[in-house]
C-alpha cells in the first residue's frame, strides 16, 4: 500500500459515541472518530450521539443515530485526564501518615 491510499479506521456496523463538532453545507452533522471525519444526518452542533457506522468511503464516513446522549462521550483513550478534585474523591485518605525529612536518607549512611 503506497502512502496516498489510507485505510479508513471505521468499519460499518460499528457504534460509537461522538460529539457534533459541525454541520456541513448540506445540513449533515460532522463528528471524528480517529480523526476520521462522518456524516450524520439530523443532529445540531454540540450535541452528543451514540452512532452506527452506515457507509465508510476513502475519505469519509456516514453514520444514523442510535440514541442521544445527555452527557460527553467517554474518551476513547485508555488515559483519561482527571482533575486534582476527581482524584480526591476516588483516593481516600490513607490511614498511614510519614514524616516528610529532608535528610533524603543520610542516617542510613552512618551505619
């Protein structure tokens, strides 16, 4: 496969949640999935969707809706950033306290 043809990272059938990121001229909503941009009719901008997969072509994709979501599709990403109050909640307090030292080990080396 030289460098000009790509393999879409969408195959039909598949569902994914997506945000409308846009609306395209003809009124279809656009969303990415792996950067690879989709169609979906009868959405509005900023709205989130669970889709299926309908058709993929080279360089573009077209999707229906399955349902409308109520909140941000969860990140597709193993890694999912997290803010310092989320985290809080999540790691209770250890029942374990230390001693913050600066000697960074020093008494060891006087043995």
């Amino acid at each position: 496969m030289n460098e000009n043809e790509r393999v879409a990272p969408v195959n039909v059938g598949e569902v994914f949640e997506v945000s409308i990121d846009a609306v395209g001229e003809k009124g279809d909503g656009i969303a990415k999935v792996k950067g690879f941009v989709l169609f979906v009719p009868r959405v509005k901008k900023g709205e989130y969707v669970k889709i299926k997969i309908t058709k993929v072509l080279k360089n573009v994709g077209f999707a229906e809706v399955v349902e409308k979501l109520e909140h941000p599709p969860r990140p597709s990403s193993r890694f999912i950033t997290v803010t310092p109050k989320e985290l809080e909640k999540e790691m209770p307090k250890s029942e374990y306290s230390y001693e913050d030292t600066n000697d960074f080990g020093e008494d060891a080396e006087e043995e």
